[in-house]
C-alpha cells in the first residue's frame, strides 16, 4: 500500500484547496464598518488578514495590502464575491508559478 498520492493527484488536491478555500478568511476577519467606520475596519481586517498568513514582515505587507483591497471592495461592492475571486485567482498564479518553476 503507498503511502503518498499519486504526482497528479497531490498537484489537482493542491490547485483546488487553493481556489476554493480563500473565502473562509474573507469571513472569518470581516470587520464591520459600522462598528468602527470604513478605514479603522478595512485596516484591522486587512492586519488579521495578513497576521494569519505568517509570511513575515515582507509577506505581511504585500498581504496587508491586499487585504485591505478587498475590504474596501467589499465596502464599494456589498458582497465577499470580489475578494473571493481576487485571492483565488491569486493562489492560482502562486501555484501555477511554482509548478511552472518546478518543471525548469
């Protein structure tokens, strides 16, 4: 009996663990304007956001700014479906750019 997948079965588990997941931290760090205004909630849920992905302090960065993009999106928009699609498409390049680099 093996005790790993298959090659091609590890590479789809991963591609779609990282396009479907991204929606559960969108819920789970939405602060709510109205408790704090727009700013102070796009900027704390952005922070949460990026402190719960653990990539340091330059990894903290770029994923606080996305963070507080798709905040304010949902601000503009009413809807998680911007922030949802954003990280997805995200994880998708990060993973294809590392499947690509794989292959070299």
């Amino acid at each position: 009996m093996a005790t790993s997948s298959p090659r091609g079965a590890q590479i789809a588990l991963s591609m779609v663990s990282r396009t479907t997941s991204p929606h559960e931290p969108q819920m789970r760090f939405s602060c709510r304007p109205s408790a704090f205004g727009v700013l102070p909630a796009a900027t704390l849920s952005a922070a949460a956001f990026a402190v719960a992905h653990g990539y340091g302090v330059l990894g903290f960065v770029a994923v606080f700014w996305s963070g507080a993009l798709w905040a304010l999106s949902y601000e503009k928009t009413g809807s998680l479906w911007p922030g949802i699609i954003a990280h997805s498409v995200g994880n998708l390049m990060a993973t294809a750019g590392v499947l690509a680099l794989l292959r070299l």
